[in-house]
C-alpha cells in the first residue's frame, strides 16, 4: 500500500516523497507530483530533489515517477 509523504532517509540525508509504494521485492517506488514548476524556486528545488534520488539508485521512468499540471 502507498504511503503519502513517508520520510525516505538515506546515509546522507533525507526526503518526504509526496507519495512511496513498497513492491513485493521489497524495492520503493517513489512518485512526485510537481505542482508549481511555474515557479522558478519550487524547480530549482526538484532539480536539487531529483539528484539526490538519482544518487541513491532512483531513475525517472524506472522506479521515480513523476506527475504535472499543465497552465
């Protein structure tokens, strides 16, 4: 089952993934929601998001998922 908001900690820190689902292989899917990339600090701060999980082993499009709203 999905957890909204599940703190996911790592050796170097830590994020609040708007939503992580636990698979039956005992990997973590994490899918973001970006609601704002309109504005220029709330993409900066993906960008700053997205790398800490592509560090820790988290690809787009593999098992970090993304959503969007259009203007």
């Amino acid at each position: 089952m999905f957890k909204y908001e599940r703190r996911f900690e790592t050796e170097t820190g830590w994020r609040l993934p708007d939503f992580s689902i636990p698979t039956t292989s005992d990997e973590l899917i994490i899918l973001e929601h970006l609601g704002m990339l309109h504005k220029p600090s709330y993409r900066e701060e993906w960008e700053i998001k997205k790398d800490f999980y592509h560090k820790h082993g988290y690809i787009l499009g593999e098992n970090l998922f993304v959503t969007t709203e259009n203007e």
